[in-house]
C-alpha cells in the first residue's frame, strides 16, 4: 500500500487528480479525517474539505499518478 499527504486547492487540480486516478485499473482512495472516498469520483472528492491535507491511498505503484501527486504533494 502506498500513501501520499496532497493538497487540492482548485477545481482544474481537483479535476486533474480524479482523471489521473480514474486511469488506475486499482482502486485509489482519499482520506479527510475519518472520511474515506473513492479518488475516481469528482463528486466525492468535491464534497471534502478541501482546505485541508488529504491523503491518497492506493495499492500499486503506478508513475503516472504518481507525477501527478507529485505536483500537489503538502
């Protein structure tokens, strides 16, 4: 498993990690607390509290999505 803390700070960034995430034949998730959501789904990481470091947990290395977290690394 792998973990990265980000920080998600427009909807152009919000809408640029779900597309990197949805590429993923694995499931990526992101956590807020003691919310967990499903990365894939733009509704449902709209819905956190995006003034806040969350973070993303998936089970396999993958570089795409990992160039992308790399820009919004917190």
């Amino acid at each position: 498993m792998f973990t990265k803390k980000i920080r998600l700070k427009t909807v152009d960034e919000v809408q640029e990690f779900v597309k990197a995430a949805d590429k993923c034949s694995f499931d990526v998730e992101i956590q807020n607390g003691e919310t967990l959501i499903d990365a894939k789904s733009i509704m449902g990481v709209m819905s956190l509290d995006l003034t806040q470091d969350l973070l993303v947990v998936y089970d396999e290395a993958d570089s795409e999505l990992e160039q992308v977290l790399e820009k919004f690394l917190s």
